[in-house]
C-alpha cells in the first residue's frame, strides 16, 4: 500500500511544508544529484511511493522509484515534471492552482508598469545621484489606455487582463482555444496578437507544447514601441532573439520574471534601462508561498488517505 511507503522530498519546498515533512510523515530527503544520490536511491528508491517536489522530477529518477504512485507538485508550473515517465506508469500528479493566480497576476502588471514608466530605472538614477548632479530622466510611455495582448487566457491571463481593464486598457489574447465567456479580442496567432498590441503579457505554460512561442517573428511584430512581459517560463520565448531585439532596439522593452537557464540572466541585458530583470518571484510573498506549502500537504495528506488528489493534474 502507498501508506507503509515513504515520502521523498525532492528540492527545497517552503518551510512549513519542509517542517511538516519530516516531522508528520518522516519524510526522506533525496540528496544532490552524484554519487551520494544513487547510494540514497539504492537504499531506499524501492520504498518511495509519494515525491513531494519543487525540483521537478526527471524520467532517470521517476525510473529509480518503481513503487511511485504521486508526484505532488509545489507550485502551478509542472514544466520540471517529466509527465510522459508518469502517463504509461499511471503515477498520479498535483500542482498549486488558484492561490497564487492573483500575485503572479500582480506581478505581471507591476513589471508592466515598471518597463513603461521606468520605475527600477528612476530609483537607480535617483541613487546614483545622476537626478542631484542634474541630469533629466527621460520620458516614458502611458500605461493607462494601452493596448494589451495576453498570450494564455488561463487563470493568471484573466486575472492579468481584469486587472488592466481597470487602467482603461484594450484587451485582446491569444489562447490554443478561443474563451467563449470573455469579450476580449481573439487573435488567431502569437504573431497576430504582437502586431495588433503596444504590450504583450506572457502567461502561458512552459513545456513543450509553448517552447519559443515568442519567436523571433513575434518579437519583430511586436516592434520598437513594442513591450513585452514575461512571468511563464522562459522557455516560451526565444531567449536569444529577445536579447538581440533588445539590444538591437528592434524591441522596445520588457519586463522579464523568468529565463531560459535560471538563475542565470544574459549579461548583455544588465546595462539596458529599458529591461527589468527579476528573479522568478511571481509567486513569492509570505502570504501566496504559505498557500501553496498548504495546498501541498493537503494534496499529500488526501493521496495518503484515500489515492486522491485535492488538485489533480489531469494526464
Ligand atoms: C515556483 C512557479 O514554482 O508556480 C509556478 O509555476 O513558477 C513558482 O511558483 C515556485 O518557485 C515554487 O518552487
């Protein structure tokens, strides 16, 4: 039965939910990848039946835990997972939907806000007293009003455009499936959507269904007056043609939560003012992160008891 098993946590996880771990469920901690894992996994891999991750799980250790029957998943992003070692064993998987649709949505539109009207770059000219010794900040773009294109109409793409609707902006989207119950645009194309908006706001799921949807192509339809926002993944975009648009001015800016090869940034972003570079914190404020650790001990504690799952992925 997954009852006599043992619990893994794979990664770091929140410390409520770490806490939680070890002392309810006597969980086991998978260690760093090297010759200290595989003695970990030839010990105990065979007793594994639920991860607890916010590290993703790979096929090479879904393979080493032949009893695995969940994979509960910190955070709404399953990317990390590799969901086609689970399909064919049936391994059951959850993420953290819903408690964090409204920061990550806040986010998205801070870093809008930020990329138009130069917030991060007015506080370093302030401290670097380019203001006192005289110099002038340059002008900026309107927010309010603005033309909006939001690529993923999910549940962070709608709390992104109900909040902009509010700035007086035009919302239009980009979905695999046209949403019948909003009176946004449709357009029918990534590439369509970046040529019919001044921002285009990107939430949709990483993975491989959404890897470079941002390709260079959008990008130059979105143009020099063109801003582009990022709180999904990195993967959706073309991180190397982001960069050359960028650079090139071909882009006009963007605000950018997430990168292709995390924690590392493209240095040859760092010196550009119209960029805003943070460090995938879409979800990360006390109260959505305590959130999510308890979604994920609900899921834990309801697959322990009954094999089900509170919010189950569907696979
Ligand atoms: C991270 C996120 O997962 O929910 C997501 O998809 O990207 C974030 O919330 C978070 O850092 C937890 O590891």
């Amino acid at each position: 039965a997954v009852t006599d098993g043992v619990v893994l946590q794979v990664g770091g996880l929140h410390p409520t939910a770490e806490r939680e771990l070890a002392t309810t469920y006597g969980a086991l901690r998978l260690p760093p990848a090297g010759p200290e894992r595989a003695a970990f996994l030839a010990e105990h891999g065979g007793d594994v039946t639920v991860a607890v991750t916010g590290a993703g799980m790979d096929a090479e250790l879904i393979g080493a835990l032949p009893r695995l029957a969940a994979v509960i998943n910190l955070g709404v992003g399953y990317d990390a997972v590799d969901v086609a070692a689970l399909r064919p064993r049936g391994i059951a998987l959850s993420n953290t939907p819903d408690v964090l649709t409204d920061c990550v949505a806040d986010l998205a539109v801070g870093g809008l806000i930020d990329v138009y009207r130069g917030l991060s770059a007015g506080d370093r000219f302030v401290r670097s007293g380019a203001w006192a010794a005289g110099a002038k900040f340059p002008m900026r773009r309107r927010v309010s009003g603005a033309r909006v294109g939001i690529l993923g109409l999910g549940r962070i793409g709608r709390a992104v455009a109900h909040r902009l609707e509010a700035f007086g902006c035009s919302i239009s989207y980009h979905n695999r499936r046209r949403v019948d119950d909003v009176a946004y645009a449709y357009a029918a194309s990534p590439v369509e959507l970046a040529a019919s908006v001044d921002a285009f706001i990107v939430v949709t799921p990483g993975g491989a269904g959404t890897q470079a949807l941002v390709s260079a192509e959008v990008l130059a339809a979105l143009g020099p007056s063109g801003f582009l926002v990022n709180v999904a993944r990195g993967s959706v975009v073309d991180q190397d043609a982001l960069v050359t648009a960028l650079g090139s001015g071909s882009l006009g800016g963007a605000a950018l939560d997430v990168f292709a090869a995390e924690p590392q940034v493209p240095e040859e972003l760092f010196a550009l003012d119209n960029v805003v570079l943070l460090p995938h914190i879409g979800s990360a404020t006390v109260e959505t992160r305590e959130a999510m650790a308890q979604l994920v001990l609900r899921n834990l504690e309801r697959f322990l008891a009954d094999g089900t799952l509170v919010t189950p992925v569907p696979l």
